[in-house]
C-alpha cells in the first residue's frame, strides 16, 4: 500500500516532467483493472459514470449517485482518482460541498467544465452549447481552493472555447483568468479529429501550467506529438466502457442465437478471474482469523481397517465398527455425530472385511494391508488420497464413541495439532490401546482456562506420577498439520519395521521433531468400545 496520499500522488502527476496518463474507470471493478494495468491514476469520467447507469451524460445522474459510485471506486483502489465534476454541480456553494465530499471519500482531484448545469456532452452538438459566464466560473474555482483542507488536492478548470465555437483567443483568455482564479491545471478540449487546436493552445499558453487533454476524437495522433509539445496529462477518457460494450454485446447476441455456452465460454473471463478481482482470497484469510471455524470446511478421518478381535465371533462377519449399539452400527454414530456439527467431508479407512463397511456419503479408502499393518498405514493411505486437497481434519478411530462437544471444541482450536486427553482415566489400563497416557506441560485443573496446555510425553510406560490423563483418540490437525503428518509418515513407513505402528509412535516421532500438540481437556464425553462391557455400556452412552 502505497503510503503518499492519493492527492500527493495525482499532484506528482499533475507536475511530473514526464508526459503522464490515466485511464477512464466507470465502477469499482474498472478503476481496480485500470489500476492492474498499471496505471498511475484515473479518470472518474461523467459520461461513462452515467453510461453505466444507463442514463444520459445530462446530470441525469444525481451527485451524490456519482459520489457513491466514487467511494467504491476510490475503496477497490491505491491510485487517485480524477472526478470529472461536469461544471460542479450548481454554484460556488455546490462546488464547495463538492469538494469537502470528495476529500472525505480519498478523491484526488476534480475537473470542472465552464459550461452551464445541467450540461450536455461536448460531443453532443457542442457548438451549440453555452458557456458559462468567465467571472462566475472563476468564483467557483475559488470556492473550491477555499473549500480544500488537504493542500494537495487539485482543481482542474476545463476550458470548452474549441468546443463551443470560440476560437483562440477566448480560450487563452479563459484559461488565463481560471489560472489566476487558482486552477492547478487546465483541460483544453476539442472536438477536432486533429489536434489543430489544442497543440495551437498549448504553443501559446507555454508552461503556465500543467495541461491536460482527452484526445478523444483526434485519437490517430501520434502520442510523440503530444509529448514533443508540452502536455502533462493524457486522458484515455472512456474506452474500457467502450471495449465492455461491444464484448457484452456480443456475448448476448451469441447466447441469444445458440442457447449454448460452448463458443463463448473460453473467450471471456472466468469466474475465479471474477473472485479474484473481488479479492475473495482475502476475506477467505480473514474468516480463518475471525470467525469462529466453521465445521462445513472441515474433514474427518475414521481409521477403521481392524477386525477387533477382542470382540470375538461379534466380529466374525463384520469388522468391529460395523457391530450395532441401539439398532445402529457404530460407525453410524460416529458419523452423525460428525454431520451434527457440520462435518461432511467424511473418509474412512476400512480393511477387514470392507464390503461390510458401505455407508452412504464417505469416501472410503482401502488398507487391503491391514492384517500386517497398523494404525500409521492406515493414516498414511487416507493423506495420499487427499493429497493437494488438505483441510482442517479431525483423525480419530471406528470404534471410538463420542458426543458433538468433541469436534465442535477442537475445530475452535487454530493450531496445526490439537488433541483431547481424558483426566478422569482412573487407572483402567484398556486405554493403552488408543496408544496411552499422556504427560503434558500442565495437569487438568482450573488453571488450565487460562493457560495453553501441550504434550509432553505419550505412551504405555509414562510413569504413574506422571500421567495427567489418556488419549481419547482425537488429534485435530491443521491443512498445513496434515501435509506435515503426510511427510512424517511416508519417512517413519520407509522403515519396515513400522509398518504396525501405531498414534503413539507418531506421537512420540513429533514431540521427538519439536513439533507443538496442543492438548484439551476433558472429563468424559467419549466411549472406547474395547470388550463386551464397552458394548453394553455404548447402549447407554
Ligand atoms: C467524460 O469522459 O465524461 C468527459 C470527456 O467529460 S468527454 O466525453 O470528451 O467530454
Ligand atoms: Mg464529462
């Protein structure tokens, strides 16, 4: 962002040495395209303004519509912008609350034309246009010095001798009287298709000061003459209207005719092209900072490729998550508690007996290794299959129960590794199996609100003193997380003699790369269906 005001920056233009331009813009989209292009400012042109209001270039445009249309110009954009203020908008007394409005809304600069409101065109029968009376547009002028806070901003006093008939000599005398009226530039404008009359203007009117013109209609002159002779600015005053309008025509004839989109698809801009110039990416970062994180962006993984021998025969015709709590199989429940806080995006990695595993709406993965691998291969297999399409994605077991409160607290939770541990695990040793007790920077305790809690250590033979709670098999990782878990994993697998390892070893492998989990507490919540007894207590849960 540019850090000189947009009237400091119009002001440089104004008195650079160089020949300088700046390009009509009708909206906030165009002024940001003329910006794109690389333009150093813009021309707020009253006819394309009103063209694109689809009303005439009369004033039939109220101001203030004409100050709306600015300030959206004037936001989408970093370059000034030069308001074509038709011939103020009224008196002395218009001109003045002109000015103080567009100082408010960051517009550079404004070009006021001495003919009489409501105005016409100049290229609307412009020798039959009155001009205003010199001593009264001079006053405005002045009004408009006089209304300036910011001593940057710029009064551009359009001369219209040529357009309206008058010759040489009530152009020099015009703009003489608006110079010494205190314009910091003058718009010589004709209506020629050469440049007979502004170059014979310039030649006498020497370096007073700056000049300005809209080479409109002697638009074949070569842009070195312009520069040879003197001028300071060129105005490109309305062809990106222009070059809409004949594409839009096009496009609507074309889609009239063929009631198809195939011959026009590829020749306009498409929607991402849109989305960009909008700057949606933009507001995409700030709902990640600001907004409390929505579910609906957010995947699961569900490991869920072992038999669950300790189940026995219960798992002889289907794996252990497919086994029924209350009429429904587990990983139902599992899934509606997921689609409960708006998870949708659902993968799940079956193995044993995967035909039995087909639930509507998941994306399954298949570990056909599953007798000879473990926890990590299972991991690994569902990342490669998301590869390039990560998102915030909670990892967490078949066979593990859970209530809505345990997605919905760690999706609040924005750093790339976030796990639940369970500080009421009361010594019952079974939770081994979801890889173990956790040893963190802090026990559960009210304390812990306050304070951000990370994990220490994890595993099977954390000393007894210094358990704090277990596992509960959740792990929250992040898009980037996932991406780093997706390299762990695929140098741990490397080793074959990983192939059956398990959270806890991942676990281990990121505490021993430095890497932060953050750890959430918990009291209950969750249900590891590991025995018959789990079973029975899951119809309760
Ligand atoms: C405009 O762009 O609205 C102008 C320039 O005032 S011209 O149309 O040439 O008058
Ligand atoms: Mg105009």
């Amino acid at each position: 962002m540019s850090k000189i005001t947009k009237s400091r920056q119009f002001k440089n233009l104004l008195l650079s040495q160089e020949l300088e331009f700046i390009c009509e813009a009708h909206n906030g989209l165009s002024a940001k395209i003329v910006e794109e292009a690389g333009f150093k400012g813009i021309w707020g042109s009253g006819l394309t303004i009103s063209a694109q209001f689809g009303v005439r270039d009369n004033n039939e445009a109220s101001w203030t519509q004409v100050l709306d249309n600015l300030e959206f110009m004037s936001d989408a954009t970093q370059i000034p912008i030069l308001l074509d203020g038709d011939t103020g908008y009224g008196n002395f007394n218009n001109m003045q609350r002109l000015i103080r409005k567009l100082e408010q809304r960051h517009i550079a600069a404004v070009c006021i034309e001495d003919k009489l409101f409501p105005k016409t065109n100049s290229f609307l029968k412009g020798e039959a246009q009155p001009m205003a009376d010199m001593e009264e547009f001079c006053g405005k002028i002045k009004a408009g010095k006089d209304a300036q806070t910011d001593d940057d901003f710029c009064i551009i006093a359009r001369v219209e001798a040529f357009i309206c008939g008058w010759g040489l000599t009530e152009a020099l005398r015009r703009a003489e009287a608006y110079h010494q009226a205190g314009a910091d530039g003058i718009l010589i404008h004709s209506a020629l298709a050469v440049p007979d009359e502004i170059l014979a203007f310039k030649q006498e009117w020497g370096d007073r000061c700056p000049v300005v013109i809209v080479p409109t209609k002697y638009y074949s002159t070569p842009t070195e003459v312009f520069r040879q002779s003197g001028i300071s600015l060129v105005i490109w005053a309305n062809h990106l209207l222009r070059s809409a309008v004949t594409t839009m025509q096009k496009t609507a004839q074309t889609l009239k005719a063929q009631e198809h989109l195939l011959s026009i698809e590829d020749r306009i801009a498409p929607v991402s092209e849109i989305f960009r110039l909008q700057g949606a990416a933009e507001l995409q970062d700030a709902e990640k900072r600001y907004l409390p994180q929505n579910a609906e962006n957010m995947a699961a993984i569900v490991l869920a490729a072992s038999r669950g021998d300790e189940l026995g025969e219960l798992t002889e015709d289907k794996p252990k998550t497919m086994i029924p709590i209350q009429g429904m199989p587990i990983l139902s429940h599992i899934i509606d508690a997921y689609n409960a806080v708006g998870i949708k995006n659902i993968t799940v990695v079956r193995g044993y007996l995967k035909e039995a595993v087909a639930l509507p709406n998941l994306t399954y993965v298949d570990n056909d290794d599953y007798a000879t691998t473990g926890e990590l291969d299972s991991l690994l297999k569902a990342l490669r299959s998301k590869k390039g399409t990560f998102q915030d994605t909670i990892i967490s077991y078949g066979d593990v129960l859970f209530n809505q409160y345990i997605p919905q607290t760690l999706f609040q939770e924005h750093e790339d590794l976030v796990m639940f541990v369970d500080s009421s695990w009361g010594g019952k040793t079974s939770y081994t199996r979801l890889g173990g007790f956790a040893e963190c920077t802090e026990p559960n305790s009210r304390k812990v609100f306050h304070s951000k809690v990370y994990l220490k250590q994890l595993g099977k033979d954390v000393p007894e003193t210094s358990i704090h709670g277990v596992w509960m098999g959740f792990l929250k990782v992040s898009a980037k997380g996932a991406e780093q878990l997706q390299d762990i994993l695929e140098s741990m697998l490397a080793d074959p003699a990983q192939r059956k390892a398990g959270m806890s070893q991942l676990f281990q492998e990121l505490l021993r790369q430095n890497y932060s989990i953050r750890v959430l507490y918990t009291v209950g919540h969750w249900l590891d269906i590991n025995s018959l007894d789990d079973l029975l207590q899951a119809g309760e849960f």
